[in-house]
C-alpha cells in the first residue's frame, strides 16, 4: 500500500497515514461480511398496466427478456454494524453512538477538511470495499454539474495510480458519467461482473419524474426505467458535498437507488447522521496537510473602523428624516447597503436599520435641509451625495497592491523549484473587470486598470521579476464568470450570479478543465478573477493569494474563500507534480481589508457556529493520547472519546478551561511547579495533556503577515572545509537487514492471541421477500425473517497466504502460530475477524523483534547532499517569530534563527547557543532522513563540540519531553533504536536523547 504512482504528470502518494484511518474507518463497519457472500442475482421481469376506463389491470405476459443485475449484498445485520461503527468511533476519538441514526437506512459520515484529499479517499475506499467484501456498484451522488466535472477529473487522473494498487489483485474498474442521452448504459453498470463507478448528479434522479428520464421506461430496456437497473445492484452510495443535498426531494431521491449503503463525504455537514471518521480543520492544520494561513491586513490608518455612510438626501414631510445608504446585515449574515430612513438621535446600530455592529456609537446630532447635511457623532459635518468609510476605491487599489507584491515575492522563491504561483481575486462585480469591454482580451474594468498599472509598477523595481514574468499584464490574468448564451446572432455575455445558477455551472466546467493548464508554466495565467466565491468543487493547490476585493459578510464566506487555496502546493518534478508539505513554501495569504484581528475572530466565529472548536479545547482533544500497559509502558492503542471527555471534564472543574473550551488564565504551564492535579487513572497522561492544551489558540492557525521573517543563511558556512568534513561524516547513507528468531516470534505471537478478546461468531439476517416488477418499477414485499449463525457454511479465505503477504513470515512459521494459539475454531467462526486480529498481533510482534534485530551496513552515497543543503538554504523562505529562536550566535548555525517544534527544541537550542564548547549546531531539515524498519526517521540535531579546547566530537541529539522509554510510543522507541544503529554504522558513536534537565551534552 506504500506505492507511489504518477498518473497523467499528477504523483498519488498510496501511504498517507490519515488517508488510510480514513479508508479503514469506512472498512472496518463491515467487518465480518464474508467476502463470497452469494451475489445478488435480480431477475426482472415485466407486467405490462392496461387502462381501461378508470379501472387498472393488471395483465401477466410472459418473459420477454431476462436481466441479472450482480450487485452488492450485506448479511450482517444492524447490531453487528453497530458495534463495529463503535468501536471504530472509539478508535477515532470520536463520540461513541448508542444506536445507529436509523435503522431502516444505513448512512455513514466522513468529514474532512478541505484540500486534504477527500476524493482520493473515497475513490480508494471503493477498491479497499471491493477488495475485502466484493462490493462491485458504486453510484457517486453530487450537487452540481461542477462538482460532477471534478470527480471525473479526478478518475481520469487516478486512474493508472488504481489500476498500480489493485490491478495485481485483480481488481478491475469502469467509471462512466450519467447522462439521459446515454441512459441505456446502465444495462452493462448492472450486468457487469467488475467494480462499476458512476457518477451522477442529484438533479438526474430527483424532480417530476414525468421529465426525468431515468423514472421513464425505455424500449431498450425491455420497457424498464434506467432507475430499475440501478435500484437492481443496490448500490453503495457515495455523496460529495451532501450538505447541498439534505432537501426532503433529495433524500427522496436517494432513496430510489435503494442503497445497500450511503458514504457520506464533507467537510461541513449540515446534518450529522453516524460519523466514522473527522478531520477537521484543527487536525488538518496540526499534521501539516493544509498551507498556513497568513493575514495580510489593508486598512485606511486612522479610520479602519469607520463603516460605509452615504447621505442621499434630507426631507422634512411628516418629520425630520435623514435618508442614509448603509451597510445592512440580511438574515443569512451577508452585507449589503440599503437606504434607509433614520431619526434624530437614532443609533445607526439598531436592528430594526442596519443590524451592524461596526455602527455602534454613531448617531445624528443634527440635520438640514438647506444646505442638505447631517452632523454624524463620530465624525461630523456629512453633506448630501458625499460618503464616509467602507472599502473604498483607495484601499481595494491598496489590495491589489499588495496581491501583485505577495506574489512576486513567491514567485521569486518557488519557481527555481517548478512551483507556479497563482493568486485569485474575488470581486464584488463582472463590471469590475469587463468595464465596457466584452471579453479577457479588451476588459478594462476599474481592476484591470488597477492591476496593469501597479504590476508594471512592482515589477520594474527588480530585474528579477522582469525576467520571471516579461509578458504583458493581460496576458497573466484572467477572470472566470458566468456566460449568458445569446440569441442567434448575437454574443453571449458575462453575467453576475449567485453562484448557484445553471449559468454558473458553464463557467466552473471551463474552471474544471483548465484546472492542470494553470499549473503548467506554459501557461501565462497566475492572476485569477471571478465574480463569486467558486464554490465547492473548483480549488488549485498553487493559489498562494486570495484577494477579496468586496465585503465579507456570509456565514461561511472567510471559510469558504479559505478553502479555495487551502490544499498543498505542488511541484513539478521528473516523475510529474508532487506534494509539498514545507512550511516555508506552504502558506496562503489572504488579503483582506479588515485587521488581522478582525478576521481571526469572524473565521473562528465561523467553525464555531459549524460546530468546529477551532482554537478551543475540544471534548475529543486528548482521544489521541496512547493508553498505558499494566506495566506503565505506553502502547501503539489510543485513549479513545470516553477517556479524552473525563480529562476534559477534569480540567473544566478545576477552571483551566471554561465551557467552550476556552483555556482560562490559571494553565500557566511554564510556573515553577505546576500541575493539573490529574486523577490517579489519568496521571500518566499530564505532559501530553499541558502540550495539547498549550497548542489550542486561533494564532497557531491564522498569523498576521507582519509576524513573517526571512531567515539569513550562514554562507560562510559552506565554504569552511571543516563544515564540509563534518556534513559528509553525519550524512552518509546505509543500508539495512533484519534477523528474526524464529522461535521467538512464535511464542510471542502464540501468547498474544492466547490472550486477545473474544471473536463472536457470524451472523445473517435472511430476510425472504417477494419481488414483483411492474413496468412501473420493481416493488419488494416482507415475508418474513431470522437470523443464523454462518459457522461452517461458506469456504474459507486462505488465511496463510494472508498472513504471509502481511507479515513475509513463512509459511511454515504462520502454520506454527496459529496451531498453537489453539484458536482456528474462532477462524471457521468468523474467518474476517480472525484474520484481522491474527495480522495486527503478528505484525506487532515482528515489529518489536525487528528492530532488536537490524543490523546497518554503511553503503555510498548521503541523505542529503551539501549542495542541496546550500541551494535549499539560499532559497528565501519567511518563517514565523513565535516558531523561532533568534541566536546571540549567529556564526555558531547555518541561519540567524532556528526553527523549533516544541518547548524542548526551544531550550536546547539556547543551551547550545550559550555553550562555549559548542562551536556548530542545527537543526536538521525535515529532507535528513534515515530509513529504519518502522517508516523513515528525521534525527533533530546535528553539534560539534570541543573538549579540551582540541578534540571535535561529532554529536546527533533527539530532542523529547522525558527520558522514560515507558512514557514513549513504541514506534518513537523503535526508531530511536534503529538511528542508534545507523548513525554507528558510519562512524557518529554520540548519538543519544536528550530531555529537560538531562540534555546529555
């Protein structure tokens, strides 16, 4: 599962570990399906109506044709799901279900965030689903004709990366697009033997079925509906965005594919149903999988808090009554300025005028009408047709300003490493940008004016961004909008709509099939404007700059616009377009004109009120925290959501936090002895508690552009030959064996499933029901039930060759071990579950064995070349105060500041700058690594140290919160191991832990 493969110039990384959890929280609620389970034949047959006056007869006719739809089938019945959906909640940290959602129909939710993969996810759930269970029908449901663009896209470039993963496991796949032209195609969807994918859009199967063609019968299939043929495999079905499907005539809809199971995908569900797998925007940040966001602020000084009035006029009919045009809040949260009627004295505040808060404090004193004015409190003397405040033109020129030199900058150090940089524009209007132009070409809008002019200003101030980017300004932008079609003979035009519109989806289709073209460097556009927030389906992982050049007032609009350039940058390499997950690289500016401050508190407001506890402590926040042993030591098993919410309660009783998660003043964890007094069962758990508690602030998400700076390489450095010695000796590769005792392995694995849990044996629920098929549809009647036991009545999985492809035991060895559990009745009872538990002991044992037992052998060639090193180093890259230490010496490093993870890495790295036997230290990049049994490692820190004035010694350093082996993961052990091993290997002996009070130096 570890293969990387490129497809069409895009590289799929197969080995994602949240990608996976993902993958096999879905899976792992089917556990115990018998992979053979008798595939559903269906046999359709026909009844033709007759009407006769007011009365419908029914005539039987013989079998004109028989169709077999192989589907899916489920025999587990719902407690079984329901404990597997448990326990795989438990797993995840999230809240553990007491019963499922609804009995009658199994849906299942999968949220996460936006940027981090989603389509992948549930493209390679299906291949995993198919694989372990032989579901073969997949129907994917989407909310609009851009959404259904982009999955196909996403097919077409997965494509050669699936057939890599699963082509040797035999597993082939078709994937079509539904369309009522072609609506005879689900004839071979239904008959096929191999994985079918189709995709459709919502709006295919729901609304009058007198104008849907899939409700309507068809002589090519035999006088069927397409809806019968679907309805006939009982597809899994797959939701993107099902938010914009929650209407009772989309359910409805839902409902007449009859799902043998629905897969839920988003990552802002409106209505929760049985989750099976979160990552929110809090995780996605916390493990690196979406750019940082980075606020740069555009502001008139000393009048940013002035909000839009306009005087339009003063009348005296029936009383005093200025007329003022106003920002007002409309129901949904939005903005739009409104005239308005207001009355001496009134605040411009009140909901029954502007329901705005930005205008608190402002009154008017006085009015006139000959001259026409008003006498604002906070300002003053108003006159008719003159305007205060808002965004004016002043400051959105400020904006795109600043865009143009945000991007230069980027471009400047990315593109030496094949990264083109985009930068979107959101405008409040088409006239904006097409003036009373017709077209990208001859568009002379307000903001193309703007951004012709300031680019060739910023530019001409570098040779350097002459040289990137020499063509002309229109060349390199472009907007995208809605198109209305003309009538004969006459132009279409471009249109402003909601976003929502059948015009829209015109625009995003061009969007979705220009989405690798703006990637290319061929290709001129880097600047990209549109009219509405390009909704969900279209985002590039090179938007590097978001501009907004209108008010942000929607709900979820900051989160939205957000999502359009969260994902990870890519870079085109020789094998095509890779991932980077750099910090330095990986950041997204948004450009806003409100503060900093301002927009970190509306964005939190915004997950808030989506139920997302971002830069809180949420009730799942320590779910992750390994479980301890009876021993003490720490396991590779988590605490789960039961034991994260009593910690949670914990330190809400003792006012470390307060009811929304909020962390209150008295968690001061740097004070001389703190403690947060933990229950004695929760004692072990208190570092990791203080650090997770310690990371819950809106600032580690969203950070002001103004707390950015560039660190300055140590050139002098590279050209010190003692460097150059010091670099070659610590970067040396090797290579690795594992030697295993055999016997070992076999009593520990026997001992280990000795003593695992129960498995309880298979379960069918046989329901036997009548199946009468009208021209009208097929229709199902319930004759009865029960349930039995499977033990014995199905063949059986070759569990030794699954074993041998999980572990690379052999088969000698596996027999060993699973004789002498004395457990393979359990094996016959529930062949699934067995195995399961069999492959993750096994592979637990071994991995402890392992690395007893590897042995490293130093081989040519380095990690990571010197060269490298340097040409990373002088590519400019801004990195932010609070992650950095500033060096008292400067000379000591290869940069002026050193980046740090943790509190640790902080206070080591001023030890070591303080220290005068220290005459060389860094912090190794993340691109240092060392292969070892148990995945690749990334040592912290490289030290020269001098004893005796004279002697250098050559030190790697791991940088942890406790020396007590028992207080760390096992992998963390095992890979600490292994790096002890290498670094001996090539002759770098001082290779230790260093930990608060014991740094080893």
């Amino acid at each position: 599962m570890g293969d990387n493969t490129a497809s069409n110039g895009f590289k799929f990384d197969a080995s994602q570990p949240y990608q996976l959890d993902a993958i096999n929280s879905v899976v792992d609620l089917f556990d115990g399906q018998p992979k053979d389970a008798e595939k559903l034949e269906t046999t359709l047959r026909g009844q033709v109506a007759a009407v006769d006056g007011t009365e419908n007869v029914a005539l039987d006719l013989d079998l004109s044709q028989e169709v077999g739809a192989v589907g899916n089938r489920l025999v587990l019945d719902n407690d079984t799901v329901l404990a597997n959906l448990q326990r795989v909640q438990d797993r995840t940290g999230l809240e553990v279900a007491s019963k499922l959602f609804d009995d009658s129909a199994l849906d299942f939710d999968i949220e996460m965030e936006t940027g981090t993969g989603k389509t992948y996810v549930y493209l390679r759930t299906i291949f995993e689903l198919a694989e372990k269970y032989n579901f073969t029908k997949f129907v994917i449901l989407v909310p609009s004709v851009a959404i259904r663009e982009g999955v196909n896209t996403s097919i077409r470039l997965m494509r050669s990366h699936f057939e890599n993963l699963y082509k040797k496991r035999n597993i082939t796949f078709d994937s079509s697009v539904y369309s009522g032209k072609t609506a005879e195609e689900v004839q071979s969807f239904a008959t096929s033997t191999n994985v079918q994918i189709m995709v459709m859009t919502i709006d295919s199967i729901r609304g009058n079925a007198a104008t849907r063609i899939i409700h309507q019968t068809r002589d090519k299939l035999n006088g069927l509906k397409p809806i019968d043929y679907l309805k006939a495999t009982r597809p899994v079905v797959i939701m993107d965005e099902p938010q914009n499907m929650e209407s009772l005539l989309s359910q409805s809809a839902v409902s007449e594919l009859d799902p043998v199971f629905t897969l839920r995908y988003s990552a802002t569900h409106k209505k929760l149903r049985n989750v099976v797998y979160r990552l929110d925007p809090v995780d996605a940040h916390d493990l690196g999988l979406v750019k940082q966001i980075v606020v740069a602020d555009v502001q008139q000084q000393g009048a940013d808090a002035t909000p839009y009035i306009k005087l339009v006029e003063v009348k005296n009919d029936k009383g005093w009554v200025a007329r003022l045009e106003l920002s007002c809040r409309k129901a949904d949260g939005s903005l739009e300025r409104r005239v308005v009627n207001v009355k001496q004295n009134q605040e411009l505040s009140d909901p029954r005028l502007t329901n705005n808060a930005s205008y608190d404090g402002w009154r008017v004193n006085e009015m006139s009408i000959e001259p026409a004015y008003v006498d604002l409190t906070l300002h003053g003397y108003l006159y008719q047709g003159e305007s205060i405040g808002g965004s004016s033109g002043a400051i959105y020129k400020e904006m795109i300003r600043e865009t143009i030199k945000e991007h230069l900058r980027k471009e400047t150090q990315l593109s030496a490493k094949g990264i083109k940089v985009l930068s979107l524009f959101f405008i409040d209007k088409v006239e904006s940008f097409l003036g009373d132009g017709s077209n990208n070409n001859d568009a002379n809008g307000q903001f193309v004016q703007w951004f012709d002019e300031l680019f060739r200003e910023e530019r001409a101030k570098s040779p350097q961004w002459q040289e990137l980017l020499p063509q002309d300004p229109a060349e390199l932008r472009r907007g995208y909008f809605s198109v209305l079609k003309g009538k004969k003979g006459a132009a279409d035009k471009f249109q402003d709509t909601s976003g929502t519109t059948k015009a829209d989806d015109d625009a995003y289709e061009l969007i979705m099939q220009q989405k690798e073209r703006l990637l290319d460097e061929n290709e001129p556009t880097r600047f990209v404007f549109s009219h509405s927030a390009l909704r969900e389906g279209w985002d590039n992982p090179n938007v590097f700059q978001i501009c907004t050049l209108r008010e942000m007032g929607a709900e979820t609009e900051r989160r939205q616009t957000l999502g359009r350039g969260l994902r990870l940058p890519v870079a085109r390499s020789e094998d095509g377009y890779e991932r980077v997950a750099d910090r330095g690289i990986a950041t997204l500016t948004v450009v806003a004109n409100e503060s900093y401050k301002q927009f970190a508190d509306a964005l939190q407001k915004e997950y808030k009120d989506a139920g997302v506890e971002i830069g809180r402590v949420r009730k799942a926040e320590f779910s992750k925290i390994p479980l301890q042993n009876p021993d003490g030591a720490l396991t590779d098993e988590n605490l789960g959501y039961e034991g994260s919410v009593s910690i949670w309660e914990h330190l809400l009783a003792q006012r470390f936090i307060n009811k929304d998660g909020a962390v209150q003043p008295k968690f001061q964890p740097n004070t001389v002895d703190f403690s947060l007094n933990m229950p004695a069962d929760f004692i072990w758990t208190e570092p990791f508690v203080i650090e997770l508690v310690s990371r819950a602030n809106i600032g580690k998400y969203v950070k002001p552009k103004s707390k950015r700076y560039p660190r300055k390489l140590n050139k002098e450095l590279f050209a010190n030959p003692e460097f150059e010695i010091f670099w070659e000796t610590i970067s040396r590769r090797t290579t690795y064996r594992v030697e295993v005792e055999r016997d070992k392995i076999i009593e520990n694995s026997v001992k280990a499933i000795k003593e695992a849990p129960d498995i309880d044996p298979l379960r069918i629920q046989v329901t036997r029901a009548g199946v009468k098929v009208l021209r009208g549809g097929a229709k199902g009647q319930e004759l009865g039930s029960r349930q039995q036991e499977l033990r014995g009545s199905y063949d059986l999985p070759d569990i030794i060759g699954e074993l041998q492809e999980a572990t690379s035991l052999t088969r000698k060895t596996i027999v060993d071990v699973l004789v002498g559990s004395g457990r393979l009745d359990d094996f016959i009872a529930n062949p699934n579950d067995f195995i399961a538990m069999a492959k993750r002991i096994m592979q637990t044992e071994l991995a402890k064995l392992v690395v007893d037992g590897v042995q490293y052998e130093k081989i040519a060639g380095s990690v990571y070349e010197l060269r490298e090193l340097r040409k990373d180093g002088e590519e400019e890259k801004e990195r932010f105060l609070d992650q950095m230490y500033k060096l008292e010496n400067a000379d000591k490093s290869n940069f002026d500041y050193v980046v740090y993870d943790s509190n640790p890495e902080h206070q080591f790295a001023e030890l070591l700058d303080s220290r005068e036997d220290i005459k060389f230290f860094m912090k190794l990049p993340d691109k240092f690594k060392v292969d070892t049994p148990v995945g690749p490692y990334n040592p912290d820190w490289a030290i020269v140290k001098h004893e005796d004035g004279e002697e250098r010694v050559y030190m790697i350093r791991e940088t942890k919160s406790t020396d007590d082996e028992i207080k760390r993961r096992p992998t963390e052990n095992a890979k600490i191991k292994s790096a002890r091993e290498h670094f001996k290997a090539i002759g770098v002996d001082n290779y230790t832990v260093s930990v608060p009070g014991n740094w080893r130096i």
